[in-house]
C-alpha cells in the first residue's frame, strides 16, 4: 500500500512493505531487531497491523516531539487492542479523553512519593525471600526467579496480602494467565474462538475467569472490612473518589486491578532479567556497583544510588518495556513532514528511537555511564511512553527495579556461566504486556555475599 501527501507543494510518499503479514511475523518474532532495520532504511516508515490499519512510525526525537507535544485532545488510545483480552475493555491502558484523565487521576497516588517508597522493605523482602532457594553452586533461571520476585512485590503492593498460602493463589493464578495468552491471540483476533470448549482461547478464557472471581472475591471482602487500617492500593483506590464525590465501581475496580496486577509485574521482571544479564556479563559493571553498594544499610537508599540507577536506565533503553507507543489521531496531524488524518494511527518504534546514533553513541553497546554524563530529553528516550499517557506505574517500576537488583548484587555472587557467555545475546520476543527475552538466562551463585 503506498500513501501520497501534498505538504508545501513538496510530495511525500509512504509505503508500507509488501508481504505484509511477513512483516508482522518478524515484527513478532523479533520486534527490536526489526525496528531497527526499517528505521535504518527508512524515516518515518509504515507497516500495516490487524484491526489498526497502516502505522505511521518514526523513531526520531523530532518525530516523538511531533506526538507527544500535541494536545491530548488531537489522539486517543489505538483499539483494538492486543492486549485488551487480557487487561479488560476498561483499562487505563485502553481509555480516552475525560475518562481517562479522571482513572488516572485515581490511580497515580499509588505509586508516586512516600506512598512508592513505603514498599522499599518488600521489594528487598521479596529479593530475600527468592534467594533462599538459591544455594552455593546451584544455577539459576533468571526469568523465572525475577517473575517470582515481581510477582510477589505487586500482590502485596496491591492487596497487601501477607499470608504464603493466599498469595501463592494470587501469584498460581496470574501466572498460568499470562503464560495462556500466547501472542497470536493478541495480534489475530480470528484466533480467539473455542472448539467445543478446546483450543488456547478456551483455556485462556476459563484462567481469565478464575482470576476474575478471586479478584472479585478480593474487593468484596474489602468492602465489607473497610480500608482503614490497609496500606495497600486497593484500599487507596476502594477509598478514592471522584470530583462528584463517587468511587469506582467493582467492573472498573476489576480491570484495573488486573492491568495493574498484570502489567505491574511482567514488565519490571523482563526489566530485571535483562538487567542481570548484563551485569554479568559485561565487565567492571558488578565490581563497580558492590563498590557503590557498600555500606548501604536501608532499602530505600539503593534507589538514591547514581550508577546503580544509570544501570537500570541503560537496561531499559536497550530493552524498553514496550517496543511500540501507538495513537489513534482524533485531528490531523503532520509527523516529520508526512500528514495524516483523523483516524490514522501513528506511533514511535522504541527500539529504533533508543539506538539512533545521532543521539545514543556506540548504542548496541551496553554502557551506564552515558546516563552519568548526561541527561536525556524525554524525546529521545522514553521506556514508559511519553505525553499525558506515560505509565502510570514508571516510577514504581524504576524505584523497584533498583531496589531489587541492588539486594541480589549486594547478597549473591552471581556470575554468568562461560557457555552463556559465549552466545548471542537474546533476543526480544512479545509475550502478553511486555517483550521477554526469547530464552532462559542462567546465572549461577558462586557464594553468598550476605546471608538472604
């Protein structure tokens, strides 16, 4: 498909690739290595998607400017969505305009200021509590221990559940959710039909409504309790109101919940996983942190730490926690020169934007220090979106990122076996809300530095 614009008499044309579904698959199959090659070829490029039609992406700081400057009036979030099966119709992540601005309004006292920090100890607690099945000379499956960790971190944050046994109901449910909803039944909605009860989108389905009613069980019984007394966001959230003085409803409370319960673990443990990798692998990065960590005494100071967060930002401009920030535009708009009409989906490739070489130097290699020696625009760097729609959870995300990986480099003596030394790095695959590393990455524990 080939699109023509006229702009000041200057004719500009977009073309989304033939074979399209090829496209998409490599889109799927290796979404940052393919980013990076059509914004090489081409700025800005198109590519066409199920449901949204052709995408206007750039991966330019101009370009992002372009979009994330303009009134949030002029877009709206891009549906359907891939990922509504999973988080619900009502989802931050999904809603527009006034609605929107009042959820979020709700929801962002969560996760910003003494409220974040207060969930310092159970970041640490959680990190703790993984290591402890972590002995001298065992390997460990990073993925999966980082989920763990996330895992336990966002249902205590949300529920503020401290018994083993409702947790582990928590943390079996949501697990066996996420890992039900494969990619193709996000990206081809003809998939999403049952078989006489059989097939992948009746098995998501019946997981689906299992976590729904232990969710719905959840809020009825905090209604009944009350808040008072709770830290946790569900008593925030159970407790909040709206400008005309109403809550939100149990539909709302539930998709809410299930965004955040979702979204709010798989993300940071991707984030996490990456972040181990990387400090195993390449050299002086450990030795350097554990000289920053000594001496740290409080949970809530590892997140004040300027190396250990320039290693938590550098993960996520290698690996950000989404490839895609996509619009559905409410008016027209011009990006880098090529116009585009309401309706029009436009949308900035992440990984593309955080390896331009015009801003990043050297970007394929791993380096913190760039984030020491300098500070970038949120044009040129934006792992979380940008505009009014950034994630609610960013700071969250970041403030428990650090805490845990500070815990386990300062209480393990990890190192990165030479057989996994020796390949490829992975590489990034989509899997429900964030994009995984492909395969496994073993680290294993030489001793213990602390006792867990």
């Amino acid at each position: 498909m080939t699109t023509t614009h006229e702009i000041d008499d200057v004719t500009r044309t977009v073309t989304s690739p033939r074979f399209g579904l090829l496209h998409l698959l490599s889109a799927n199959t290796d979404p940052e290595g393919y980013f990076r090659r059509r914004a090489r070829e081409s700025e800005p490029f198109a590519m066409t998607f199920p449901g949204l039609g052709e995408v206007l992406f750039t991966a330019t700081p101009e370009g992002v400017r372009e979009i994330l400057t303009a009134p949030s009036s002029s877009y709206s979030a891009p549906t359907p969505n891939p990922i509504e099966p999973l988080v619900g119709a009502g989802s931050l992540i999904l809603l527009s305009g006034e609605r929107h601005r009042k959820e979020r309004a709700l929801l962002m006292p969560s996760f910003h200021g003494e409220r974040m920090r207060a969930y310092a100890s159970v970041m640490c607690d959680a990190a703790m509590d993984e290591m402890q099945n972590w002995s001298p000379g065992s390997e460990i499956a990073v993925r999966a221990a980082a989920q763990s960790i996330t895992l336990r971190i966002i249902v205590r944050a949300v529920f503020g559940i401290e018994d083993r046994e409702r947790s582990a109901e928590f943390t079996s449910a949501i697990t066996e959710l996420m890992q039900s909803f494969i990619a193709p039944l996000g990206f081809v909605p003809l998939l999403r039909r049952s078989i006489g009860g059989w097939g992948p989108w009746a098995r998501f389905v019946r997981l689906r409504d299992r976590f729904d009613d232990i969710l719905r069980q959840e809020i009825s019984d905090r209604r009944r309790s009350g808040a008072a007394g709770h830290d946790d966001i569900l008593s925030l959230l159970l407790s909040a109101t709206y400008e005309d003085g109403s809550g939100l409803t149990d539909d709302d409370l539930l998709d809410q919940l299930r965004t955040l319960l979702v979204a709010g673990h798989e993300t940071t443990a991707t984030s996490l996983a990456w972040a181990l990798y990387y400090v195993h692998r390449e050299p002086g990065i450990r030795e350097r942190l554990l000289v920053e960590l000594d001496g740290v005494t409080s949970p809530t100071e590892l997140a004040k730490l300027p190396y250990l967060s320039a290693v938590c930002q550098e993960t996520l401009r290698m690996h950000p926690t989404v490839s895609i920030v996509l619009r559905r535009l409410n008016q027209a708009l011009t990006i880098r020169g090529v116009a585009r009409s309401a309706g029009d989906v436009v949308g900035i490739a992440v990984p593309a934007l955080h390896f331009d070489p015009t801003v990043w130097s050297a970007p394929e290699r791993f380096d913190p220090d760039r984030f020491l020696v300098r500070k970038p625009t949120p044009f040129e760097y934006t792992p979380f979106g940008g505009g009014h729609r950034r994630c609610v959870g960013a700071a969250f995300a970041n403030y428990e990122l650090a805490v845990v990986l500070g815990t386990i480099i300062r209480t393990a003596d990890l190192e990165l076996p030479d057989s996994e030394r020796r390949r490829k790095p992975p590489r990034a695959v989509p899997h429900g809300i964030a994009a995984l590393p492909h395969r496994e990455i073993v680290l294993r524990n030489r001793a213990w530095l602390e006792s867990p």
